[in-house]
C-alpha cells in the first residue's frame, strides 16, 4: 500500500470524529439533564482542580504503559522506529479514540507507512493492541463484580463469547479460512497479515501483553476513585475499578463508549449517592480520559501532517 493510499482512510475518520462529537453533546446535555442542571453546576465546580490533574495524570498513565506496548510489539515485529517518532505516532491514535472499538486509531499506520513501516505490521500491533484491552477489561471486570454483586458475573460471559469468537477467527485455522472465502478480495492483504501475526503469537508475548493492558486499565480505574473520593461518594477502590471496566466493557460497541459507558457508570452509581454527583462523577471521569487523550492526539495529528508537508516542500524546494 502507497502513502497515498493510505491517506485515503483519513475522510472516513474524520467524519467519524464529527458523528462522534455530535453523540457526545446529546449523551452529556442528557446527563446533566438528568442530573439537574442547577445541581450539576454546584457539584462540578465543586471539584478541587488538583482531582482532575491527579485523574488526568493517573490517565497519561495508561497511555505511557500502553505506548511502551505499542513500541515493543513493533520492535518484536522488527519495524525499528526512533522512541520519539514512535511515540509520537502512538499518541496520534488517541485522537480517534471516539471511533467505535477504536479502530481509527489504525490512523498509526498512515504515519508508520510514511517511515517505510507496512501498513500490514502496524495493522497487526493495532489488532493486537484492541485484543489484549479487551482480554484485561474483561479479565479486570469480572474481578470485580464480586464487589458489586455475584448476579451480575452472568454479564461477562457475552463478552467471552465474543473474545474466543475472535480467537477463533483470527488465530485457529478453520477460522481463518472462513475469512479468507469472506473477504477473497483482500486475500493477499489478510494473509500477510495473518503472517504478521504469527510471528507474535507465543505464551510469553501474550502473557506479558495482557499483564502491561490490565496495568494500563487499573491506572484509569484508580482514577475514577480519586474523582469519587473528591465528590464524597462512598466507594471502596475495588468497588469504584468495577465500576468503571462495567462501563467500559458496556460502550465497546459505541464510538469512543459514548452512551453506553455513560450509562452503566450512572445505572450502577444511581443507589449510591444523589442524581447531580452521579452525573458530575461520569462526566469527570470521561473528560479526563476519553477527552483528554482526544485532545493530547489530535494535537499530535495535527503535528505530524504539518511535519509532512513541511518536509515535502523543502523536497521539492531541493528538486
């Protein structure tokens, strides 16, 4: 795949990022009507600044552990990118954290492409980068429901299902060939990639993956804590970590969890304290996360297109 075709995804992103935006101002208008919006605005500017940069820090957090992921699984796939640029290019992936399962943060491969990486490498790190978030949340929520009420185990198991669904397809043999009648079209591309994949595919890999993913998740967890414990909400660091993997596992389908994991948060908070603390403590807790890395990527895209096409002119310039 060229540059230039790779670039092309890009609209489609793009006007995924704007349909994202448009759920987000519903989903939260919504809450903060639900709340009481007089309320909502006492409770939220009642909130010590201090919280949501201990929140926003604990978050940064994820994304350093996660990066260290994403820099390891490219060097195990032998793409050698300098730690800056790769880090760089990482963080540009968080800005479409809002599409749906995160799958624009595939937007890597644009840049990764540009460095002479193929697109099928990072495709494949970025597959395994969402598997192994999956596993650990999953992993991570069904901990914690013994916090919450053993009744609600039985909401793990869909998810299972749907894991070894995709361990099936992707890594058994019958599953694979299954993909390949599918989608014969893209069968070069879907092999190389299969061949990608393998070259990863061990105990030790996927052990110290998903270790790193639950380390990266727990920060995020604990910082729902912290925001709980600034708005004087009763809640044990399990019960608060529980919490926050049932709302992530409920919006895995939606762009960036919009929705559904505003909802879970709030269903599962609603017996615990009042309607406006409830909404502060959801609407908190996703501005230092999912809008935090929002912002720290676009800032990051926005950096590395106009990086491209400064180098560009002075190529040309040189010609």
């Amino acid at each position: 795949m060229s540059v230039e075709q790779a670039a092309l995804p890009l609209h489609r992103w793009v006007w995924g990022f704007v349909f994202a935006l448009a759920l987000a101002v519903a989903v939260y208008a919504g809450l903060v009507w639900w709340s009481g919006a007089g309320e909502f605005a006492e409770v939220f500017g009642s909130i010590p600044i201090t919280t949501l940069l201990a929140a926003a820090g604990l978050a940064t957090g994820n994304f350093a552990v996660r990066f260290l992921r994403w820099h390891w699984l490219l060097g195990r796939l032998s793409a050698k990118l300098a730690p800056g640029r790769s880090l760089w290019i990482f963080l540009s992936g968080l800005a479409f954290t809002i599409t749906p399962g995160k799958a624009g943060e595939a937007v890597k491969s644009v840049f990764c492409a540009r460095l002479g990486v193929p697109v099928r490498t990072t495709l494949a790190v970025v597959w395994m980068e969402r598997l192994y978030d999956l596993l650990s949340v999953i992993l991570l929520f069904s901990l914690g429901m013994v916090f919450i009420a053993d009744s609600l185990l039985w909401a793990a198991v869909p998810m299972w299902i749907t894991t070894a669904l995709l361990l099936w397809l992707v890594y058994a043999a019958s599953g694979r060939a299954l993909l390949l009648r599918l989608f014969s079209r893209w069968n070069d591309g879907l092999s190389a990639w299969f061949g990608e994949l393998d070259k990863v595919r061990s105990w030790q890999v996927a052990l110290l993956t998903l270790l790193v993913s639950a380390l990266g998740w727990i920060f995020e967890g604990v910082a729902f804590w912290v925001v709980l414990d600034a708005l004087s909400i009763p809640a044990s660091m399990a019960f608060a970590q529980a919490v926050y993997f049932a709302g992530t596992l409920a919006g895995v389908f939606f762009p960036g969890g919009l929705g559904g994991t505003e909802g879970m948060m709030t269903l599962l908070l609603a017996g615990v304290t009042e309607a406006a603390r409830v909404g502060v403590a959801v609407l908190a807790i996703r501005l230092v996360t999912l809008w935090w890395a929002t912002l720290l990527g676009l800032g990051c895209v926005v950096t590395l297109i106009a990086d491209t096409g400064r180098k560009a002119r002075q190529k040309k310039e040189i010609e």
